[in-house]
C-alpha cells in the first residue's frame, strides 16, 4: 500500500525533530559531564584544603623525613606504589644516591652532646653555707669529709640610684688670676647622657628596650615589674623613653645597614607587621623586610610605611653586587636578567610545598621529599667532615647535580599529567620546583652558598614572637624605630653575643662616639668588645680643655 505524500512528510519531520532532540540531548549531556568534571576537580581541591587544614590543626608540623631505604621504592606493592620515573636522569641521580647512601655508612656518627651542669659552671659566683653538727662531744669524733650539695639562687632585680657628683672649685682670692687660661670657678664637664635631661641611665634605656624585644614583654608589665622592685615609673614615661633611646641608636643601625648591603652575599626575606592606621581606625598588615649578610652574620629590618612593592628591593639593592637568596615570591624577579645580582633560590619553600600536598598525592610527595632529603644529605656529609668551601662544592657537583637534573625532568613530567591538576597543590608544587631549579645550581660553584633560607627566617621568628605580645605598631614611627632595636638584637644572636652586656655597652658608649666622632663600625656587633666608658669621658673631658678624675666605690682611680 502506497503511503501518501503527506503522511512521507509528517514522517520526515517527525525524524528532524527526534533528531534535533537527540542532538539536544547530547549536548546537554556533553554539558552536563563537562559540569561533573568540573565539581570532581572542585571536590578534589575542597578535600584538599580540608586535609592541609586538618593537618595544620592537628597533625605533624615538622618537615623532617624519616631515614629510608633507596631500594624500597623499587618494590612492587601491587597497587603502584611508587610509579618508577621514565626520565633519562633518573639513573645517575639513583647512581649519585647509591654513592650518598655509602659515604655516609662510611662516616662516623656525629658526637652526643653532654648535658652541661649549669651549677659546676666556673663562671658562676659561689656562695659557701657551711653546717657543723651541733650539741655532740667533738673529742670522740674525728673529721671524715665533707658532703656538698650544689644549687642555683636567684635574686630578684637590683635597682639604686646613682649619684654622680661634680666637684666645683672657685679661686680662694678672686681679686688675683689664676694665671694663663685659667677660669675663677672650675667644675668638670657633665658625662654624656643617652638621653638629655633623663633619668633612664644606659642601664635601664638597655634594659625596656631587652624586655620588649628579646623576652616580649610589652610596656605595661614592664610598668607592673618596676613597681614590684619598688620603683614608681609610670607606663607613659617608660613609652617616651622609647624614642629617643632608638634615636640615639639609629646612626649605628644605618652604619650596621651599610655593611650588610655591601657584602657579597645576602638573604632577603619579608614578615608581616600590624601598624595602626588612625585615619581607618584599625591595625593594618604591613610589611617589615629582613636583609642578612651570611658570612659576616650580620642581620637589619628595614620598614618603608609597611609597603611590599619591588620598588623596596631595588631600592635596597641597587648598588648591591653578588647573591641574593630569597623565595620564589615574583618581586624578586626584577634580578633575573641583572648583571650584578645573581639570584639563589630557597630549597626549604621546595620541600615545604611538597610537605603540603602529601595529603592530596601521597607517591608524588614522598618521590620529590626524598630526593630533597638526598641533597640535604650531602650537606650533612659536607658538614660532618668540615669540608672547606671548594670541596663542598666539589661534593655538591658530583652528587647534588644528577639529582637536580632528575628532579627538574621529573617535575616538568609530572605537571603534564592529567591526574595532576594545576591548581592542586602538587601541580603548584611541581610548578613551582620546575621555575625555581635553576636558581638552586649556583650552590654547585659555591660552595658558600646555603641551599636554603632558613637562617633569615630564624632572625624572624623573634618578631612573630613580639608581634603576639605587643599586638602591633602605633605608627609608622614606631614601626622604624622596633626595626632600629630588633636589627642589633638579632645580630647579636647570629653572632651569639649576649645581648644584655651588647645594648648596656653600647647605649653608654653611643654618645661618646658621636661626640668625638669615632668609627661606628667598632660597635657593630661582629667587631664589638666591652668599653670602658670612664675613658671615653676622659678623653671627651680633654677635648674640653680639662683633666678629670673619676672615683667609685671599690676603685681607686
């Protein structure tokens, strides 16, 4: 039976539009996976933060890896444990960890430490209390020896006032000269104060500015602790000291500043700093920078009203000539094609970033930590056998190299998998080990150069600490000045010089070197050595055209 035409008709465009709905529907369901592929890449990123925030709240913060075994990663497990890199440098970075692996069986273990017995300490005073037995006959007894029983004593804070007298002397007959310049009434010159017109001694400037920065007690318990000493200081009073105590050392800190940025070898770090803002009422997050010269161990803050722009770092550097070791922050970028710096990056960031993404790709972290935990070994062995400069970088060249190489091809590898997603935390971690590798490789003709910035971030740590306790900075005043006081102090604890004994010196002696205009660089803390301050009023006293003589209790000058 023939079919009618409109009947072929009304069939035809049934068809087109079953056929228009089945190409809807294969687009929407196109759509509809590009959709689920999209929330399983925002799920694998939620799980991700949750499992670093769940680590950073209650897991292991350390960054240490465990002792291993290099062959353990050639066992097969069953459930591809650890995926064998394909990269043509894997052998001679496997062959480079095998000679590591027997150099270091080789060397002996490093040497315990001894507990020191602070109480046997030769440098400690000693106070002897004897007890003799009392109410016995000593005729029926004779001497056996002695039994000591040792323990450190503590006093609490010794605070007096000392009363510094001036004799005056006048002509017994005014009426007659003293003869050639001589003046009718003679009396010696004032000493040199820290502050004019004070009462703090050098003494207690030293010691508010010790209580603030190095042991983080802000003003008011310092206040509270004066009272217990019976001293009535009031908490504004010990505030305005602040200032000019810092003013008083701030020409050292631009001397101490100019020696750090003419050494040849320099770390750069930044730290947050809270500053009030007092047109918006609240503490804003601003920035301190940290600059340390790694052979001289000399460390300054510099603070710029709080900013973190490159227009700081060149502005510091721009007659710098050497290495510049900091992390893979993009404001240090403007170095990568400078003929006069050359920029050394920071193997720890590495590690850290593979520290983090553990929880999201357990194999691709443990690969990447161990071959960085292979490199930190060289540098083990090079310490361990007190290698000189040229021979660490000898060893560096012969077992560091084929393990940067390994893992530069590896990381470039592993970011162009599929699995790994760049916004992961192992694809930025990859990422970021692929840009930064090269900046490690100086370390392979210096062997001065640090593989990381650890130490910069330690001379740190102390404004973290302080930053919990005084909350933040008035102003930006305020700010400059803690960078005064803070950059003394930590070069005082790279070069480990008792700061109480630095800062009591150098506070009295500060005003005598600037009126007789002596070199400041004797009072930095690498070349520092206790003064005596009597001296240097003698000799000031004698730029005054008169001779002094100056006696305290116990001496008899």
């Amino acid at each position: 039976m023939e079919m009618s035409e409109a009947m072929v008709n009304m069939i035809l465009e049934q068809n087109k539009q079953l056929l228009k709905t089945v190409d809807s529907m294969t687009s929407n369901n196109t759509n509809l996976l590009g959709e689920v592929e999209d929330l399983k890449k925002q799920n694998f990123e939620l799980l991700s933060q949750l499992a670093w925030l769940k680590r950073q709240l209650f897991g292991r913060k350390s960054e240490k890896l465990e002792p291993y075994d290099l062959h353990q990663l050639e066992i097969d497990f069953g459930d591809g444990f650890m995926e064998k890199t394909t990269t043509d440098t894997a052998p001679a970075a496997e062959e480079a960890q095998m000679e590591l692996n027997a150099l270091e069986a080789g060397n002996p273990a490093p040497k315990q430490r001894k507990n020191r017995q602070l109480v046997d300490d030769k440098s400690l005073p000693v106070e002897t209390v004897v007890i003799e037995p009392v109410g016995i006959d000593m005729d029926k007894y004779k001497f056996m020896g002695e039994e000591h029983t040792r323990e450190l004593v503590i006093m609490s804070g010794k605070v007096f006032v000392r009363d510094t007298v001036r004799k005056k002397y006048g002509l017994k007959d005014n009426t007659r000269p003293a003869g050639g310049d001589g003046k009718a009434v003679i009396i010696p010159p004032m000493p040199l104060t820290p502050v004019n017109k004070c009462m703090a001694s050098a003494s207690l400037l030293a010691e508010i500015l010790l209580q603030k920065y190095v042991y983080h007690n802000p003003f008011y318990r310092q206040h509270v602790e004066l009272q217990h000493m019976g001293v009535e200081i009031s908490e504004s009073t010990i505030d305005g000291w602040f200032k000019p105590a810092c003013e008083l050392l701030r020409p050292l800190y631009e001397e101490l500043r100019k020696v750090v940025l003419s050494a040849d070898y320099d770390q750069c770090d930044e730290t947050v700093l809270p500053v009030i803002d007092h047109q918006k009422k609240k503490a804003e997050k601003e920035y301190l920078w940290t600059v340390r010269a790694v052979m001289l161990r000399l460390v300054f803050f510099y603070y710029d009203k709080g900013s973190r722009s490159s227009d700081i770092p060149r502005e510091l550097f721009k007659n710098f000539t050497g290495y510049l070791q900091c992390d893979g922050h993009p404001l240090y970028d403007i170095f990568e094609d400078s003929p006069t710096v050359t920029l050394v990056s920071c193997l720890a960031h590495q590690r850290r970033k593979y520290e983090e993404s553990k929880a999201e790709n357990e194999k691709d972290a443990d690969y990447a930590l161990k071959q960085i935990q292979d490199i930190y070994k060289v540098e083990r062995i090079a310490d361990e056998n007190n290698l000189s400069y040229e021979q660490r970088a000898e060893l560096r060249r012969k077992y560091t190299a084929p393990i940067l190489d390994n893992l530069e091809a590896w990381s470039k590898e592993t970011h162009a998998r599929k699995d790994v997603l760049p916004k992961s935390r192992t694809g930025k971690a990859t990422a970021y080990m692929f840009s930064m590798i090269d900046r490690i490789r100086p370390c392979l003709k210096d062997g001065r150069l640090l593989i990381d910035n650890n130490l910069i971030e330690n001379a740190i740590r102390p404004i973290a600490l302080s930053r919990k306790n005084f909350l933040f900075c008035g102003n930006h005043e305020a700010a400059q000045n803690m960078a005064v006081v803070c950059s003394l102090l930590a070069s005082c604890k790279q070069l480990d010089v008792n700061p109480r004994q630095y800062l009591n010196d150098v506070t009295a002696r500060m005003p005598y070197y600037q009126a007789l205009g002596k070199d400041l660089r004797e009072l930095l803390p690498d070349q520092w050595k206790p003064g005596d301050v009597d001296k240097l009023y003698k000799e000031y006293a004698l730029t005054l055209e008169m001779n002094v003589c100056i006696s305290r209790p116990g001496t008899d000058d």
